[in-house]
C-alpha cells in the first residue's frame, strides 16, 4: 500500500511539473505575442527582423530588390537621385524598380503596396507627402520593408529608418552671404519664396533672413510666394520692378524661380542693375552663373544624398544594423562663376 500511495504522489508531482511547464510555453508565447504586437505598433524597431530573412546566424536580403519611389523625373534633380538610386543599387547586386508617384500621395500608397507585394528588401522614398512622408513610411515598416528616405527632411516622429537629405539650412546661409556681398550689404532687395507648406523652402528662407536681417541697411521691400515655377516667378518679378524701382536684387528659394526673374529683369531693360541669386543647382542656374545673369546657386547633393541611403540600405539589409543617425543633413555647395563649369547633371567634376 505504501508503494501504490508512493507511486501516486510521484505521479501527481509529474502532471504539476507538466502543467507548469505547459503554463510557462503558454505564457511565453503570449508574451512574446503582446511584443510582437507592439513591435508592429507606430514604433517599427529598427533590426534585422524588418524586411529580411534569415539563413541561419546570417542576415540575407529578402529577395534582392529595392523599391525607388520619387517625384516626376522631369525634375532634374529628381532625375538625379533616382539615376544614381538605380546606378547604386545595381552595383550592389540588387535588381530595382525605379517609379514615380507625380506628387500624389494616393499613388505613392499604391506604389508602396506594391513594393510590400513583390516584396521588395528597402525602399528609397522621396515622399510625395508635406508629412515627410510619415504614413507611406509606417505602411511600409509595418510592413516590415525598412525605408530610407530622401528629398524632404523628415520629423523626428518619422518611423523611417533614415533620412538623407540636404542641409538647406547650411546652403541656404552660403546664398545669403553670397547675394549680401553682392549687393555690398545695402538697398532694397525681394525674395521669391515657395509655398508655406513646403517645409525645405520655409527652411531656406529661415537661414536667408538669419543672414541678410541683420545688415540693417539692407531692406526687404517686397517679398512674394512662387509655387508654379519659372512663368509665375516671371510674372510677380514684373510686379516687382515696376512697384519698387529701388530694387538692387532678387533672392530665390529656387532656381526655377530665379531665372523667371531674369527673365523679367531683362523684359524690363534692367540686366546688369538688379542681381538675382537662387538655389538648386540645376545646369539652368548654371549657364546663368556663367553668363553673368546670376551671381550664385546651389548645389543640392541629391545624387550624393541617393546613394548615400541605398549604401546604408545595402548594410541594414546585410547585417540588422543602422550605423548612422537616422536624420543625415548632407551640405551643399554654393556654386558661383568659379567653379560653375564643373557642374554637369546636379554633380560638381572633382
């Protein structure tokens, strides 16, 4: 009787055991359920589980294909960084399929789709949204497709896993002393601005005033928001010039911008007397510097920004790991008559 009581009670001490055991699986996986879920929630983790497989301890590229999603490449500097995406890219081993959402934020969702369809391994995204882009971004890491943002700077609520972009700040203040000696730091000067909604022309008028309001005998007479490109900038330079005839110059927020008002500057007889200075560095602005009709631009490094991101996207994917802050401000490059020549397709020639 005292073997059968024995047997029972070891018996009774394995099903415990069991149970116990059976309550630990349970309440790890449901745990490791609760993480995951959060995981996925708003704030994607940035590690080797998002947009790879693995082989073993090694981090593999899941399928080899990066995704480039831009503006119209009608835009030269857009054509710029989405070449050298593509060119990048290439290089590195991985096929790529280079689109364009036109400014529509409708279309670059479905585009983002589809590159979470063909399951791509990164995408390069130059947003189509004011938001830098944040909610295309977090469908693409919820996802699980890390994306490297160019073009636009981004917030630092953005789920990417870094954006790289031009420090319009910086290039901006290059401008600014550039026109402000040209203009010996006095008179009556107007600023051809873009769109209060677009963060980097808020950015670069921001850094022109912190340069230029402080020479207290330099004076902003007219001041006028250009979101239609060079006809528009050609039209309200016109307005201008006829409504304040003291004007000594023209700073621009674009180079699309400063050569409409060239454009009028010489419509009005006025070449050689009222200076223009842009920004951009597109070869327009260029051959204008050359010409004498503009006193500077500047470069944005939109190809260097571009390949900059998929070489980062090519490590992520390789090794889980983000070597780099996720917000990247590259500088640009004022480019004045002594170094114009060397600028071809938004690259300056070493």
């Amino acid at each position: 009787m005292k073997k059968e009581r024995a047997g029972i009670f070891i018996s009774l001490a394995l099903m415990a055991a069991l149970l116990a055991g059976c309550e630990s699986v349970v309440a790890e996986a449901r745990a490791s359920g609760a993480e995951k879920q959060a995981a996925d929630f708003m704030d994607v983790p940035k590690t080797a589980a998002i947009g790879q497989r693995t082989d073993g301890d090694a981090v593999v590229p899941n399928g080899k294909l990066i995704y480039i999603i831009t503006p119209a490449a009608e835009d030269l500097a857009v054509k710029a960084e989405a070449d050298m995406a593509e060119t990048e890219a290439k290089r590195l081993g991985y096929k790529t399929k280079a689109v364009s959402h036109d400014g529509d934020p409708a279309k670059q969702a479905d585009l983002i789709n589809a590159a979470i369809t063909e399951g791509a391994s990164a995408i390069i995204l130059d947003s189509a949204e004011a938001s830098t882009g944040t909610d295309a971004v977090k469908i693409a890491m919820g996802a699980g497709i890390p994306t490297f943002c160019i073009g636009r700077e981004g917030s630092a609520q953005s789920a990417a896993v870094a954006h790289v972009v031009s420090n319009h700040d910086q290039g901006a203040k290059l401008v600014g002393e550039c026109f402000a000696e040209a203009m010996g730091r006095k008179g009556e000067y107007a600023e051809l601005t873009g769109a209060v909604s677009d963060a980097n022309a808020v950015s670069r008028s921001d850094a022109y005033h912190e340069v230029l309001d402080p020479y207290a005998a330099m004076t902003m007479a007219a001041q006028e928001s250009v979101s239609g490109g060079q006809q528009e900038a050609f039209e309200k330079t016109k307005i201008i010039l006829q409504n304040h005839p003291n004007i000594k110059g023209i700073i621009c927020g674009k180079d699309a911008m400063a050569i409409g008002a060239v454009t009028a500057i010489q419509a009005a007889g006025l070449e050689g007397k009222v200076i223009v200075a842009g920004y951009g560095g597109s070869d327009a602005a260029r051959d204008q510097v050359i010409t004498g009709n503009m006193i500077c631009t500047c470069l944005e490094p939109f190809a260097e920004c571009a390949k900059m991101a998929v070489q980062q996207a090519d490590t992520y994917i390789s090794t889980g790991v983000m070597e780099s802050e996720e917000k990247q401000m590259i500088d640009c490059t004022l480019i004045t008559p002594e170094n114009a020549g060397k600028l071809s397709g938004m690259i300056v020639a070493e």
